[in-house]
C-alpha cells in the first residue's frame, strides 16, 4: 500500500483510504464530467488537488505530465495514477470504474435502443455542456499557472509550450513540446538547493513495472497472431480495441479513425450507426474512449450487447493500465533527482502551456460562437472561482440555461 500523498491533512485523510472511497469520488466524477479529456483534467484538479488534497499541485503536475508521454487516453491514465498513488492497484481499477462506467453503460443503453438518432441531448443543452468545459479548463488553467510558472524562465516555457502547441497541433508534436521543455528545464529550472522532492509514492516495486510494461508488448504481439488463427473467436476484436487502445497518441477524438478503421470496413458496424454512436458519445460525461462500449454492443447485438460492449471497453482501457503500472514505479524513483527536478519543473510549465493551448482550441472555438456563449462560460468561470460552487452543479446549469437559450 502507497504512502501518504502530500497534502493528506484533509477531512477524508485516514478515513477516506482504501478502494471504495476512491471509487465514490470518481463515480462522482464520471456522472458529471462533461467536456472531454482537457476538461477532466480540470475536474481532477479541482476535486483530487484543491478539495481533497490527496496530492499537491507539482505531483499532480508532474502526472499529467507522465501521462502525456504515454499512448492512451490522458485523462483516464491521471485517473488510474491518482487510484493507484491512494490505494494500490484496486484503487486504479475503482478509480477507472467510477469514471468509465456512467458513460459506458449509457452508450451500451443507447446502442441497443438505437433507431437512427445519434444525439441523446438536445442540441442546446449539449451545446450548454461544451460552454461549461471552457470555465472548467479556464480554472485548471489559472490555477495550475500560478502554483507552476512562478517565475520569468517558466512563464517563458509557458508561453513557447502554448505557441509552439497552436502551430503545430499534433500529438506527437506536443511530445516533442515536452521533452524540449525538459531539455530547456535543466538549464533554466534548476531547483534551490533546499528544494526537496515531492514524494509520490506508489504500490509495486521496478520488476513490478517491467512486468507490467512486458504484458503491454506481449499482448500488442500475440494478439494480432492469434486473430488471425481464430477468426470465428471474438479475439479479433479484442485485438482492434486494444491495438487501439495501445497506440493512439493525443486523446479520445484521436482514436476515432482507428475505430472506424477497424469496425467498418470489417462489417461489424455499418457507417449511419458509427456515426450516430459518435454523436451520442459527445452527449455522455466521462471519456470518450467509452464510445469502444457502444461500439461492441452495436457489433454484438442481441442478447451479447452487453457482454460485447464490455468486452471491448475492457480491450481499449487495458493498455492504458498496463502503461500507467509500469511506468509509475521507474517515474516515482527517477522524479526524485535534482536533474529530473529541474526537468520537471520546465515540463510542469509547458503543461500549463498545452492546456492553455487546449483552451483556445478546440474549448474555445468549439464553444464560443455568440456573445451570450461567452458570458454564460464567464458566468460559470465565476461560479466555480469565486462562488466554489461544486463542478456538477455549474455543469447542470449550463445544460439548463442551454437547452431554454434556443427558446428565449
């Protein structure tokens, strides 16, 4: 079992350890989630950093850093880090469950009852929903900037991190970002000689994590060959889930035309209901690589909708798991080097700069069209800023006052 994350002198400090609580605070979280894989970073912070202070802003900081380097869906790996650095690997698998499960199920519902509609949302509320991720993302924003870019070298990492990420938006750019940011920090970021590190403890020891890492390339080298040697099996979609799953770089929508890829041309799902599913996923809080359920249970159909859709679930998200287990036992041991401090502290910075590259685009432009757009988004930055009001609450509203703009 981990240590104490920094910062653990909360209200749910002793009594909140263990898997359940970790998966009530992200079951929360997965039923009001909205805004995709930037957004929930923000929900993270606010919830795990600055309301139950199960870790500090620099540890946080340096898992989505982590989590940037590695292929999968970036928010839902933070999610099992933050499981795992609270309650071992039951907290990782309760914390994957709390935030994958709402949307997963509802997109199962949705595609055994689907009859030719993708969207599950009127087009307002829905609408209302994108217009709240950009006070969410604002707000992580803002207060990730003031904690990490505290001086002029990384307010400069910052910015460079955010330029750099407009002009060239791709995911393997914004790796190269990073690792550029490391290079500049051991330069510019060199910690005082009285900084000490920032503990992040973790479950499992190196030969754990290797054994983890060798089961994620084991399985993205036996599974195409046995496919291919059971066609009649459901192991060929086990391994296009997880293919996809293991090598996609830059979130959820980027997975999409892996997807597509994979399940059309095969048949196992005809375009008109992968685009409806698509649509209907953009409807649902938490990630979006649940659409992988929906996906499933339309190819499975019947009595095996449900058994499908998990299936595939399970196929997409296992690399990611996989990935975060192995990685984190060499990261917690590696971060805790004056070097790798300083690495870390230009990283942290060019963190913020992606989010606040995120925020312009797609948040931004994907929200803000009207004048009325931007002042419900101001009015919900200041809910959430000033007001504290919850997440889940200012999200209701936002889909409220959406769905009756089109009517006033």
């Amino acid at each position: 079992m981990p240590g104490n994350p920094p910062g653990d002198e909360s209200a749910d400090g002793a009594a909140g350890r263990g898997a359940w609580p970790v998966f009530l605070a992200f079951l929360r979280l997965g039923l009001t989630s909205f805004g995709g894989p930037v957004a929930h970073l923000g929900y993270f912070r606010d919830e795990f950093v600055s309301r139950r202070r199960w870790l500090d802003e620099r540890a946080y900081a340096d898992l989505v850093a982590l989590c940037q380097f590695l292929p999968g869906p970036a928010s839902s790996q933070v999610g099992m880090a933050i499981g795992l650095l609270r309650a071992g690997h039951a907290g990782a698998l309760a914390a994957w469950a709390g935030f994958t499960l709402p949307s997963a199920l509802l997109l199962i519902l949705f595609a055994i009852g689907l009859s030719g509609h993708g969207a599950s949302l009127p087009a307002g509320a829905l609408h209302g929903l994108k217009v709240v991720a950009v006070a969410v993302v604002a707000q992580a924003v803002w207060g990730m900037a003031r904690s990490l870019c505290p001086d002029v070298p990384r307010i400069a990492l910052m910015a460079a991190a955010c330029v750099a990420a407009l002009l060239l938006p791709s995911a393997w750019a914004q790796v190269g970002i990073i690792a550029a940011a490391g290079v500049s920090g051991l330069r510019l970021c060199a910690p005082a000689a009285s900084a000490s590190p920032v503990a992040v403890p973790v479950a499992g020891s190196r030969r754990a994590g290797l054994g983890w890492l060798l089961l994620f390339a084991g399985l993205l080298a036996v599974l195409p060959l046995l496919a291919t040697l059971l066609p009649q099996t459901v192991l060929p979609r086990v391994d296009a889930f997880y293919r996809a799953g293991a090598l996609v770089f830059g979130g959820g929508h980027v997975v999409l035309p892996l997807l597509q890829a994979e399940v059309v041309p095969a048949g196992w799902v005809d375009p008109q209901t992968f685009l409806a599913g698509y649509g209907a996923a953009q409807a649902v809080p938490g990630p979006l690589f649940t659409f992988a359920a929906f996906l499933g249970a339309a190819a499975s159909g019947g009595t095996a909708a449900w058994s499908g859709g998990l299936l595939c679930l399970l196929a997409i998200f296992a690399p990611a798991y996989f990935l975060v287990a192995g990685a984190l036992p060499f990261w917690a041991r590696l971060r805790a080097s004056p070097p790798m401090q300083a690495a870390l502290a230009g990283i942290n910075a060019a963190v913020v700069g992606l989010l606040l590259a995120a925020l312009y685009h797609p948040v931004w432009t994907g929200a803000i069209h009207r004048p009325v757009d931007f002042a419900l988004a101001l009015l919900a930055f200041v809910a959430l800023v000033s007001w504290k009001q919850p997440p889940w609450r200012v999200v209701a509203g936002c889909a409220l006052v959406g769905g009756l703009l089109p009517a006033l």
